[in-house]
C-alpha cells in the first residue's frame, strides 16, 4: 500500500529563513507520481506540483524548489527566503496505483513563519 | 485555470436536516471527482470518489445513504449529508481532477475551498 511521511508536524521559522519539509514514500509500484499541495488558513488546497517517477529533475518555481530523490524515496520541499504569507499546511501526496486518480496524503506540514 | 468552485463556504444547520454541497470544476471537465473530510489539524480522509454517470465508490466506514453522492455531469458532483447530526460536522472538501497525462497516468487533483458544515 502506498504510504507517505511527513515527519515535522509543526515547522517555525522567522521570516526571510529558508525552510525545508521532508516528504518520504513507500510504494511498490514503478510507475507513480508525486504532488505537493498548501493549505493555507482559508482551507483551500493549492496545487503546488506534480512529478513523475521517471523524472527525477529538481524543479524551482520562484521561492519553492523541489528535490526529487528516487534512491532514498523522498521528494523534499524547500521555501528560500520565507514570507509571512508562507504560513500554511503543506501536504505531500502519493498516487495510488491503476490509475484511478486516488491519492494517499501525508499528515502534513504546519510552517508558521514569524515576522 | 483549473478552477473548482465549491457551494455553500459554510452552512449551520439543526440536527435531523439534510445539506446538499454542490461542488464544480469551472473551466474544465474531471476525470473524476473526489470527496474528503478534514478534522481539525488532520490530514485529508478520503469519502468516495465520483464518476459522472456512474455511482460513487465510498471508503470503508463512510455510510453511503448519509452521505449521498450525485454526479450529474463532468463538471458537477453534489454531496447531500442527510439526517446530520453534531458528528457530522465537519469541513468538506472537494476535488476534480483534470486529465494530465496519457491513459494509466494520475491526473492532478485541483481542489475547492471547502465548506465548513456545523450541525447543532
């Protein structure tokens, strides 16, 4: 079954520090994809990314990057120079298999990033 | 783009009464369209998944004649909580998917705001 860790539960930074939450998986399958969502204090997910298995190319958009490790199963999330507007939860997310679209979520990250 | 919609933001009703969330991918049309129920400082917990034209499948544990489950169309899915009582309350969540790869790929989940159910 797939499964995914999100070990720091909550994450405190002071503004303009950088910041990264780890984000481990297990699954069976060699095929499979990954996501990264926030979740800010209105309740809404806001898709971040999407990743494949076969691409394992580090991405940067803006202040987010993301460092994706097939060897150690990992695909970590770095926010360079935090704002206070950063203050979310952050999920971590998982494919299931057979492609029915199902998603296993870590618990999440609560970074509050302090002025 | 990717935009879903989610109605009502929030709803307070009496126990014993129903509500009906409607949920709405605005600009596309989903593959399929995914339920969930967040507790406070909790992860996502997965309800059922919705395919329009067919019926719902639930999780195990989620009731499916509490909690029912309309998919009129490729971009409408309804969620009606009959009979709510005070542990139904809840924040509900939608999601839609939008095809984003060949067949056998996982398309990306866009989500709604939620609606924020509290039953009295």
């Amino acid at each position: 079954a797939q499964k995914v860790t999100q070990a720091q539960t909550e994450i405190s930074v002071v503004e303009k520090e950088d910041v990264t939450l780890d984000c481990v998986y297990e699954t069976r399958d060699t095929t499979y994809y990954l996501f990264w969502y926030k979740q800010p204090p209105s309740g809404e997910l806001v898709f971040l990314i999407r990743r494949n298995s076969f691409d394992e190319q580090n991405e940067i958009s803006g202040r987010y990057s993301w460092n994706f490790q097939k060897s150690t199963s990992s695909f970590n999330f770095t926010i360079t120079a935090s704002q206070v507007v950063d203050s979310a939860v952050y999920f971590c997310a998982l494919s299931e298999p057979y492609g029915n679209n199902r998603l296993a979520f870590g618990k999440g990250n609560q970074v509050v990033v302090i002025p | 783009g990717a935009v879903v919609s989610q109605h009502p933001s929030r709803v307070i009703c009496k126990s014993g009464t129903s509500v009906k969330i409607e949920c709405r991918s605005l600009d596309f049309q989903a593959t399929t369209m995914f339920w969930y129920r967040q507790f406070p400082k909790q992860s996502l917990m997965l309800m059922a998944t919705s395919n329009e034209g067919s019926k719902a499948t639930y999780e195990q544990g989620v009731e499916k004649d509490k909690f029912l489950i309309n998919h009129a169309s490729l971009t409408l899915s309804t969620l009606t909580v009959t009979s709510a009582h005070p542990e139904d309350s809840s924040f509900y969540i939608c999601s839609a998917a939008l095809r984003s790869g060949g067949a056998g790929s996982t398309d990306t989940q866009y989500f709604g705001p939620g609606t924020r159910l509290t039953v009295l």
